[in-house]
C-alpha cells in the first residue's frame, strides 16, 4: 500500500501545530483581557476594540526565547536612540543598553515563572 505524502507521523505534527496555535491565541485573548482591566482603561466596558498579532515565534527552551528578547530589545533600542548596528558604543550607550539588557532578562525570565 501507498502511504499518502507526510504519512501519520506528518498528520501528528500538524494537529500538535493546530493545537499550539489554539493554546497560544486562548493566551493571547487572556492576556489582553488582564492587560486591559489593570491597563490605562481599568476594566472600563469595551466593544469594537480588536488586537492585530503580526507574528509569533516559538523557542525550544526559556534560554533560547531569553536571548531572542533581547536581541530584539537591543536592536529597538539601537534605533530609538540612532545608534547604526556597526557603530561602536560609547560607555553612556553600552550602559544603557546593559540595563535594557538586564531589565529585558527579568521580564523573560518572570513571564516564564
């Protein structure tokens, strides 16, 4: 017999796919929820308010999604304060982009218990 292309172990990967995807827009919904009680708006009643995610990425371990924040993080801040990725750092950047660095580590690491 003919196995069809993927076989069961192709069809197993992508129902644990859809489940993943499930699980994290159920967080997502959560935490706009929790964000918007304790938010600026206070649990005031909402409606007609939508959330666009652009994108999502997933890290095998909490070291992986920690280095990917902060490479993000590093990069935002880069270009907030006009400083070009090839460009040298002065003791004032360097030190303002550690204390990014190390808050950006806390967040992580805390959003992972």
């Amino acid at each position: 017999e003919e196995e069809e292309e993927g076989g069961p172990e192709q069809a197993a990967r992508e129902l644990w796919k859809d489940s993943m995807f499930r699980q994290v827009c159920e967080y997502i919904a959560q935490g706009f929820q929790a964000a918007t009680e304790a938010g600026p708006i206070c649990g005031e009643p909402m409606s007609g308010v939508a959330f666009v995610v652009e994108e999502i990425e997933f890290y095998p371990t909490v070291r992986h999604a920690t280095a990917a924040a902060c490479h993000y993080a590093l990069k935002a801040l880069r270009t907030k304060l006009g400083i070009p990725s090839n460009r040298e750092l002065t003791p004032q950047q360097e030190a303002a982009l550690e204390a990014e660095r190390k808050a950006v580590t806390e967040q992580v690491a805390a959003s992972f218990g």
